[in-house]
C-alpha cells in the first residue's frame, strides 16, 4: 500500500512539474505601443487581442502604452519590451550611435515588418496666416509627447528650419494637443502619424483647420539632402472636414520591430498570424490606417538588419 501511495505521489509530481514547465515554455511578448491617441497604440492592442495570439500555447502577447518611437527603441534594445513600433529613421539613427544628445548604439533592435507609413502633419486655424512653418515664430504649438517619435521629429524639423528655440513649445499627446488648440491655448500642433488622424477629425469638429504645406518647406530648405531616409507624401484633399486641397508633406515608415533574443520561432509565427487573410482583416479593422499592410509591403522600406525569425518568413513568402 506505501508503495502504491508513493508511486501516485511521484506521478503528481511529474505532473505538476510537467504543468508548471509548460507554463514557464510560454515566451512573454511585451509589444509597447504609444500614447492615447496615437497609431502606435492600435497596433500594440491589435497584437494583443487576435484571436489566434490569444490562443497560442507558446507565447502571450501584452500590449503596454509608452511615449511613442524613441522610448520603444531604448525599451526593445533593453529587453524591457520585446517588440514594439518604431519609426525607421529612429532605428537606422540609434543602431549608428546618432540621436540627438546620445551617442549609444541601439544594435539589439531588429527589423520584424513594415507597417503603414507616417507624414507629418501640422494643423492651424483658418484665420491664422500661418503658410509656413517659419510663420510659427512667437507661436505656441503642441509638438508632440516628449520621447516620442512625434516630438523627435519635430525637433529635427523645426531646428533644421530654425525656429525650435524660437517657439512655445508644448510637448503633449496629441488628443490633448487637439484639446488645447479647441479652446484657443494653441495656435498650432504637430503630428508625425498616419491619416486621418483621431485627434485631427476632432480638431476640424469645433474649428476651421487648414494645413501647412511642410512639403514645399522641406524641399525648399534641403531637407531632404540632409536626411534620405524621409520619403515625399501627400494628404489627399478632403482627408479632414474642410481641408479641401492636397496637402504635401514627408514621411517616416512605422516598423515592426523585436529585441534581438525574441526566440526566431515566435517571430516567425506570429509574422505567420498577423500575414493571413484573418490578420490582415483583423488589422484594417482597427483602423484604415493599416490598409497597405499586405505580403507585397510587409519587407519594404527597410535599411537596418532584420530579425532572423523575419528572414525566414518573408524569404518563404518569395519577398527577399
């Protein structure tokens, strides 16, 4: 009878043992996002609320809010989160030790897919005779929350127009930027996120917006010479109420982006969910913005060292 009550005794122990091994074999994926308001964050809780990632026994996606591109570089590079949303330039600036003010290299954040791309968008009343960007001097403008993608972009812009120290600046969400200016305590906001922004539908319900062509500064300026990795885009005419011309702008890509110890087999396998008829549907649904997402777009616009679990994906897909 001792024996038979220890033999059972040794057979739950293995269980259990067996159980909590299964347990700690599923590979926790922090995805940081962004702010309310923000793209960055749709995508985070897209990821996390996928049927098909929910249901995965190998790993759990949780989607966190963060201030926006720059702290999800620092963030992934640290392992602090496991994947994220970043924008290319800001990869492409921190694997080469060149952002602003800091010299170290971010080389432990590795390309995963391209997401949608991100102009920039700067919104000012209609009766403001603000035409330029230079027309901002003395002006008080949201410029996006600090360490974000947003706000980097923003500095990098207005300081390469030079009017940066020459501006009040806000640094805010952009809901809250859309907030501010509705109730006359800004005179302009910055966006660097896809269309139609949220915040910017919002703005054009209590005001008469219009938009600054930040297409013809940056061309005109040189921007372009300077910083290769923005591409020419332009917001198509009756994108927000009232703005009823094409808008010229530049933009960013958003890139998928994965600490470089994420296991190959769960990129790969969650490339494998997001890149289905399922996925695709389940992303556009979220939001228009990620109606370009598709196999054809997924490996583009990428200038910096992919993830190998990503490699093996897009190559099986015939797109590298």
């Amino acid at each position: 009878m001792k024996k038979q009550v220890l033999a059972l005794m040794g057979i739950f122990v293995l269980l259990v043992a067996g159980m909590a091994t299964t347990v700690s074999a599923k590979e926790r994926v922090v995805f940081s996002g962004g702010p309310a308001g923000g793209t960055f964050q749709v995508v985070a809780n897209a990821m996390q609320v996928f049927k098909p990632m929910k249901a995965s026994k190998d790993f759990r996606v949780r989607a966190q809010s963060s201030a926006g591109s720059v702290e999800n570089l620092r963030k992934v590079n640290s392992g602090k989160a496991q994947m994220g949303v970043v924008y290319s330039g800001h990869v492409y600036l921190g694997r080469n030790g060149k952002m602003k003010n800091d010299p170290k290299k971010y080389e432990d954040v590795l390309a995963v897919g391209w997401l949608y791309g991100a102009p920039a968008q700067l919104i000012v009343r209609k009766d403001s005779n603000i035409k330029s960007t230079r027309d901002l001097v003395g002006k008080k403008v949201g410029v996006g929350n600090a360490g974000s993608g947003a706000f980097a972009n923003c500095e990098l812009f207005f300081t390469h127009m030079g009017i940066w120290d020459k501006i009040e600046r806000n640094a805010m969400g952009y809901n809250d930027a859309a907030q501010a200016f509705g109730n006359n305590q800004l005179d302009a906001f910055w966006l660097f996120t896809a269309f139609p922004s949220g915040a910017v539908i919002m703005a054009a319900q209590t005001n008469d917006i219009e938009m600054v062509n930040l297409g013809q500064d940056a061309e005109s300026s040189g921007f372009y010479d300077q910083y290769p990795y923005f591409s020419k885009i332009s917001v198509p005419a009756g994108t927000y109420r009232g703005v009823d011309y094409e808008s010229p702008s530049f933009q960013d890509s958003a890139l998928w982006v994965a600490n470089s110890k994420v296991t190959d087999d769960t990129v790969y396998k969650m490339l494998s969910m997001i890149y289905t008829e399922e996925g695709l549907a389940h992303m556009k649904e979220q939001k228009k913005t990620f109606n370009k997402m598709s196999l054809d777009t997924g490996a583009q616009g990428v200038v910096t060292p992919w993830h190998p679990g990503a490699v093996k994906f897009w190559k099986e897909k015939g797109m590298m």
